[in-house]
C-alpha cells in the first residue's frame, strides 16, 4: 500500500464517553486534503491515510488499548475499495467515536487542474489527462459529498487560514492551539542560532568585558545587571524589544506558527545579549505563560 500512511503526533483533546474524538476527511483529489492531515497531525491527532475498510475494526482493537484521544481518517479515490465501502467506513467509525464528523475537501476545477500542473503530480484516475479525470472523480464522489457532515471549498482559501476553518467545524471537540516561544541569547562570534526568527543585536551597548572587575561575570550576576541598567539606552532597548514581543506574538499565533524564536545577541553571547534576555523574563512575565516563553543563553559557558 504506497499512498497508505500512519502517522503518530502525541495526544491532545478530550475523550467523550471514554471513545475517542474522530474526524473522517474526504474530497476531490487536490483539494487540499494533504493540508489537512498535516494541521491536524500538529495538533496532537493520530493520523491515518487510506486504510482498507478491512483492516479498521483491527486498527481499532490495537488503537483504543493505546488510550488514543483524536483520530483522523483521510480515505478517499486512491483506495481502491472505496467508493463501495465509504458507507460501511462512516457507520464503522461512528460506533467507535465520542465525537464524529466527515468532512468534505472540494475545490473548483480550474483550481484543482492548475494545483496539479503546478505540482507535476499524477491524477489517480488517469496519466496525462488532468481536466477528464477531475470531471470523472467529481461525478464519481456525488453521493459522498453530499452525506458529508460539512463541505470545505478550498478554491480562494489561503493555507493559513484552513486551520481556523476547520476549528469552526468542529464544535464540541478541543482543537487545541501550540504556540511556544523562545527567547535565547548567543554570541554574534559563534554565529547565528539556525531557528531564529527575529534577531535583536545588542552590541551597541556599552561592553562589560573591558571593565576589569567585570569581565569574569556574567550578564546574569548583579554587578553586570547594575552596570548595564545604569545606562538609558539598556533601559530602552529592552522596553522596545518587550513591546515588540507584546505586540507581534498574538499575531505570530493567529498566523498559524506554532512556534517563534527571538534571539538577542552580543560579541560573546556573554554580557551584553544575557542580561538583555534576564531583564526581557522580567518585563514579560505577564504573557510567560499565555506564550509558553522559555529563557536561554547559548554561550554563557563560552568565555
């Protein structure tokens, strides 16, 4: 089975009546069903694609024993025993779950001929000719469209936007939003930390390594802190970098990201970029824990 695929994402949301929650997506072929898999295998679900109506009751008695919470099916044209087993694969499911929905991918023709021109992909109905096999497979999935709980038309809908799409579909089941963030301080010497998405440079700052009786400590110790915060410009800097933090981050998450690296850097990853990342746990403490926002220094130990 090539196109069949099982994929294991942790376990989120809630359990209803001690049967998992279960989505069952279906659709025409390029209308972003792959999309979804992927949002909800983020999302902590148990992912399977394609599995044969013979194998889920087997599926199910190796499944539940593992205390699995949310399921998705992605069943659609590929699988050769679908059209005549859709039926019996909704009836089958819905006796499993606490919570069931089948939901419905679709898109216009010209969208989905154009997503496969883009891609080089074969149809699975036909080689070459994309525009017959579209028109096949529409016709082909008519009564499976219309049983379907909800249709999604993903013709004019962005990838970002499908996420907060599928969550108003889904009423009554957790769909839980991960969004982590780091802030992390290095040394520009060292080179940049590769998952860095925003990068703040604190060289501009007054450097307590050529102070004698400071260059042994760190940004962390008080007799750097007091230094530093004896300056204007330390001050600013960090209430600038707090409010863009403050301002960027629930927009960051509305975007769909689930995570955001911020990292602050200085020569050494030392002085400078420490104590600017120790004052930011400060000024932030406020949204630690809406944001999930852990603390760092890459090179503290470098000096």
């Amino acid at each position: 089975m090539d196109n069949d695929k099982i994929v294991y994402a942790g376990n989120f949301g809630i359990i209803s009546g001690g049967n998992p929650n279960i989505i069952l997506i279906s659709g025409i072929s390029g209308s972003g069903k792959s999309s979804a898999l992927k949002i909800f295998e983020d999302k902590g679900f148990f992912c399977v694609d394609n599995m044969p109506m013979l194998l889920l009751p087997k599926f199910f008695e190796l499944g539940l024993s593992a205390r699995l919470k949310n399921i998705l099916f992605v069943i659609d044209i590929r699988e050769k025993s679908f059209l005549s087993e859709l039926e019996n694969y909704i009836k089958f499911l819905k006796r499993q779950s606490g919570f069931f929905k089948f939901i419905f991918f679709d898109a216009r023709d010209e969208i989905v001929i154009r997503r496969y021109s883009e891609t080089r992909r074969k149809h699975p109905l036909s080689g070459n000719d994309i525009a017959s096999s579209v028109k096949k497979e529409r016709m082909l999935l008519k009564n499976a469209k219309a049983g379907a709980d909800a249709v999604i038309d993903t013709s004019d809908i962005k990838i970002h936007e499908l996420e907060s799409i599928l969550s108003s579909h889904l009423e009554g089941l957790i769909f839980p939003v991960s969004f982590s963030v780091k802030i992390i301080s290095f040394g520009f010497k060292y080179g940049l930390p590769l998952d860095a998405d925003t990068v703040f440079d604190a060289r501009f700052l007054p450097n307590p390594f050529f102070i004698e009786s400071l260059k042994n400590f760190t940004g962390i110790d008080t007799e750097v802190v007091d230094y530093m915060l004896s300056f204007k410009d330390s001050k600013e800097f960090i209430s600038r970098i707090a409010d863009f933090l403050v301002f960027a981050l629930p927009l960051y998450r509305r975007e769909n990201k689930s995570y955001f690296t911020a990292g602050v850097g200085c020569t050494g990853g030392v002085h400078r970029s420490v104590f600017v990342v120790e004052e930011l746990k400060k000024r932030l403490g406020s949204i630690n824990d809406e944001y999930g926002i852990s603390y760092s220094h890459r090179d503290i130990q470098k000096q």
